[in-house]
C-alpha cells in the first residue's frame, strides 16, 4: 500500500435532523427522539450537496491517493471500483471513473462489489495482480451516495404509518452517510519504503444472506441477526487465525464502521483494547465499504513503521476478512 486518502462531502446532516423529522413517527411508536444516537451513536452523517457529488468526491480522493503515492496517472495499470453506490446497472462504475482520471487504455478496469466488505476485497485482488506481475500499479476506490435511500426511507416511514419492527427494519439505512476513499497498490520492490500487505484470512457464512438486503429504495435489515451472525464469524475467522498470526499483539485494529454497538460486541468478543480500536461512525455514519479506509486513512498519520494494522471488514451476505498492514 503506497497511499491511502478519503474524500468527504462538506455537508453535516446530522441524526438530531433527521429524527426531527420523524418526529410524528417515533412519537407515535413510544420511541425516543434521539434514538439514532443511543442505539447506534451515530451523531451526524455527510451529505453531497451544491457543487459537490460522489463521482468528483472519487475522483478527487483518488488524485490524492495517486499524489501521496507519487504514481502518475499514465502509471496506473488496474482500476478496481468497490463501491455499493452505482447510478446504473451497466456500465461500470469504474468506467466513468477511469475516464474523468484520466488513466490510459492500457489500465484495466472494473467493479468489484460485495457489499461493505468490497474494498478490502479489491485491496487483495489488486494485491495478488501485483504480486503475480500482471500489473505494476493499482488504484482502488469507493465512492458512496446515500442521499436518494435515504431520502426514500424517510418519504416511506412517514406515509406508511410502520409498526416499531418495520421501522427498527430500517433503521440502518438512517445511519448509513457519504463518502469516498482511494488506495495506490503497488510492487513492494519498487516502493520499498511502503506499508506491506502481508495477507490475511476470510471467512463466509452465507447461511445469513437474507438478514440485511438493499436496494435502490432502501436497506432492510435483522439487526439483531446480521449482529450475532456477523460477531460469530468474525469471532471464528480470529480465533482460527490467532496460533499462526498472533493478531492479539498487532498496534491498531481498523475495523469497518458500523455503529457503537457493533464495534462494543467485536472489541470486547475477542478482548481488543478500546484505545486501539479507531472509530468514525460517531461523525460519519456507516459509509459502506469506503468506511474502513476512511478511518484507516484518518489513523495514518498516528502510525509509526513497523506498527502492525488489522483491517477487519465485514459485508452483508455474510463474509468477513481480515487483512494485516506492516506500517
């Protein structure tokens, strides 16, 4: 890894907003006003308003990702888009992208999608290219835009008249917020001063696949089963992993970016020391696979070489993995 950036909106929505409008709703099912806070902690979200939206918030956290790095454009030989946003089914994501970058014919490009575990999962793919000396160069993105579902939600809980679990259904999609982030991924032998991708190990339990599924209009979710499901796998790929990786030892867990109760469950399950465990979701929400290297380039300046990072992501379907950094 020779670079890792974020690109956020400048708009602050924040949760008090937007239960203030649901106002009528939560009074009416017995639920608090601040329920976005004390259940989730999620005190505000960013929103892509004005001159701003998630394609040149991409772009622009990738031209950064590729100035951090000093990798040129024309240098780039693999564009990999792991975004859960798209505002079509073809063409790609990265399609547009690879365009408005400016990045030669020769780049390959494509999306990689697999809910919020998408952009660990195209840091490996990229990783084994590299690795197998298929490219050199490596640009990963995710750009994230959530204010249409959340715009839908919102329109169909005041007009539905939800019972308590139709709305609890939903409320995930309420903490979910915009965002994007960038990483060059590049041959360590030419960078030798990078951040070393050492491996790591995932694990799926797709037995769960219908306990959080979203569309265009929304995100519907088990919260109390995708909690259980999700800690029990990432709690089982741990400890399977601890005799040969000796994760309990490394200096910062980069987790993805759920809500306080997640991270509690996860830091706790497998006796993590909170201090190391970095959080973002207070502040932006869950901003789906951009949310782990988001909060990861937001420690970065924090970390010394040689500090070992675990990315611990976890996406919908379910699938987790864990991924070590030597700093």
């Amino acid at each position: 890894m020779l670079s890792v950036t974020s690109g956020l909106p400048g708009t602050v929505t924040t949760s008090a907003h937007i239960q203030e409008r649901l106002a009528d709703v939560l009074d009416r099912l017995r639920l608090p006003r601040n329920l976005l806070e004390r259940v989730a902690g999620v005190l505000e979200r960013r929103t892509w308003t004005g001159d701003e939206d998630v394609h040149s918030g991409t772009i622009g956290a990738a031209n950064r990702a590729l100035t951090q790095a000093e990798v040129k454009p024309e240098e780039i030989d693999l564009l990999i888009n792991t975004s859960v946003s798209r505002p079509h089914l073809e063409p790609s994501v990265a399609a547009r992208l690879h365009h408005g970058l400016g990045l030669p014919s020769s780049a390959l490009n494509f999306d990689v999608t697999n809910a919020c575990l998408g952009f660990v999962n195209g840091m490996s793919l990229a990783a084994s290219m590299v690795e197998t000396g298929q490219v050199r160069h490596a640009l990963v993105v995710a750009g994230e835009n959530v204010d249409d579902v959340h715009a839908a939600t919102i329109e169909r809980l005041l007009s539905a008249n939800p019972s308590r679990d139709e709305l609890m259904q939903e409320f995930a999609t309420l903490t979910l917020g915009s965002g994007a982030a960038a990483t060059v991924i590049g041959a360590a032998e030419d960078h030798p001063r990078s951040h070393r991708l050492l491996g790591g190990v995932t694990r799926a339990a797709t037995q769960f696949h219908d306990l959080c599924v979203g569309s265009a209009d929304g995100m519907f979710t088990d919260a109390a089963g995708l909690l259980k499901g999700g800690l029990d796998l990432v709690v089982s790929a741990w400890h399977e992993a601890e005799p040969e990786w000796r994760w309990s030892q490394a200096d910062r867990f980069v987790t993805h970016q759920v809500s306080r109760a997640h991270t509690d469950a996860i830091t706790e399950a497998i006796d993590l020391d909170p201090a190391k465990v970095p959080t973002t979701f207070p502040t932006l929400g869950n901003v789906g696979p951009a949310s782990l290297p988001i909060t990861l380039a937001a420690e970065q300046d924090s970390l010394d070489p040689g500090d070992r990072v675990l990315l611990m992501g976890v996406g919908s379907g379910l699938n987790t993995a864990l991924m070590e950094i030597v700093w």
